[in-house]
C-alpha cells in the first residue's frame, strides 16, 4: 500500500477517535457507526486489492470524516452548522442533507474503481455505480427506520433526523443521485480512468 494511502487512512483514524470521545448521544454514535466497524476494514483490504487513485480516497476520507463529525453531534443537532442555518434563515438544520448529496459527490468515484475490473465499458461502469449509489442511499433510508424502531426506539428521532419532514428520506436519497448525477457529467475523466484501469491491468 502506497505512502500516502496509509496517510489518508492514519487520518481517518486520527478523526474517527476525536469524534468517538464523549458523542452527544453515545447510543447514537454507536448506531451510526456500525457500518463504520463494517466497510473500514473491507475499504482496506479492498483497496490493497485494487488500488485505489489517491483522490478517491481523498473524498472518501472528507466524506467519512463528516459523518464522524454528524455520528458525534446528530445530523440533526450538528451544531456547527448553526451559523449557516441562521444566515439562510433555513427552518431546520441542512447538516444532513448536505451529507447525503456528498455521499454521491464523493463516494462515487471509489465505488467506480472497484467496479472497473468486471465492467466491459466505461458507460456501463458509470450506470453500475450510479445505481449502486442510489441502492445504497435508498437501503440506508430504511435500514435507519428498521434500527430506529428495532434497537433504539426511544432514540428514533435523534437518529433519523427527520426534524419533522415527513420526506426527509425522499429528499436525501434524491440528494445523493444529483451527487452522483454531477460526476457522470464528468464522463470523459471517468473514461479516460477506465481506459488506465484497463491498460495496467492487460
């Protein structure tokens, strides 16, 4: 693994640990984390594996950081982000909805190269991963509803982070596709990273 692969993971760490001391709500966090605990360890080995282009880590590291950042104060309640909720006049705190549309901005990439080796063109690689992405901000949607009821009822609101909008799910997933939608307006780097994957692997 390169130099600087292991730098941008030593930092996710440094983040992670910072934004595990003392979370507002520590069953929360911990709820917001599994996944963390899940995908870190299999990002790794995936990344040894096929790695990665150090941007897409990069943005993967910003995105993941940010998370940690929600998983510490809510989504909800992520409190700095106060000062942009009062300047816009916003009724409620966007923290979360900007997540979501970054999911698909940044997380695209790294799911484009792992895909590249089992896809035949560089199009059907791009509508893999932005279906891919809308699979997963669809089934996140729901697997929160199914811990929220399930594990922690009493914590449904904090975890959720509907602050009273009954299409928070519908707006976040439509987030994350335009997130994805920008980086398919993008197709000709992604072909031309296609066509590297290819050659290095011939």
């Amino acid at each position: 693994m390169p130099k600087s692969h292991k730098l941008v993971f030593a930092l996710y760490i440094i983040v992670w640990i910072i934004m595990a001391i003392d979370p507002k709500y520590p069953q929360d966090w911990l709820i917001e984390n599994v996944l963390v605990f899940i995908f870190f360890p299999f990002i790794l080995w995936m990344d040894k594996k096929h790695q990665y282009t150090l941007p897409s880590l990069v943005m993967l590291l910003v995105f993941a950081s940010l998370h940690s950042l929600g998983s510490h104060y809510t989504y909800s309640e992520m409190e700095h982000f106060n000062a942009i909720t009062q300047f816009f006049g916003f009724e409620r705190n966007h923290f979360d909805r900007l997540v979501h549309f970054l999911f698909g901005l940044l997380v695209f990439r790294v799911l484009f190269e792992m895909i590249l080796d089992v896809t035949t063109t560089a199009r059907t690689a791009l509508l893999f991963t932005f279906t891919v992405i809308l699979s997963i901000s669809s089934f996140y949607e729901m697997l929160e509803w199914w811990a929220a009821v399930i594990l922690h009822p009493e914590l449904g609101m904090a975890f959720l982070g509907t602050q009273g909008d009954v299409w928070d799910a519908h707006k976040d997933t439509a987030l994350a596709m335009l997130g994805a939608l920008i980086n398919i307006a993008f197709y000709k780097n992604y072909k031309h990273l296609w066509h590297e994957r290819k050659e290095k692997s011939s």
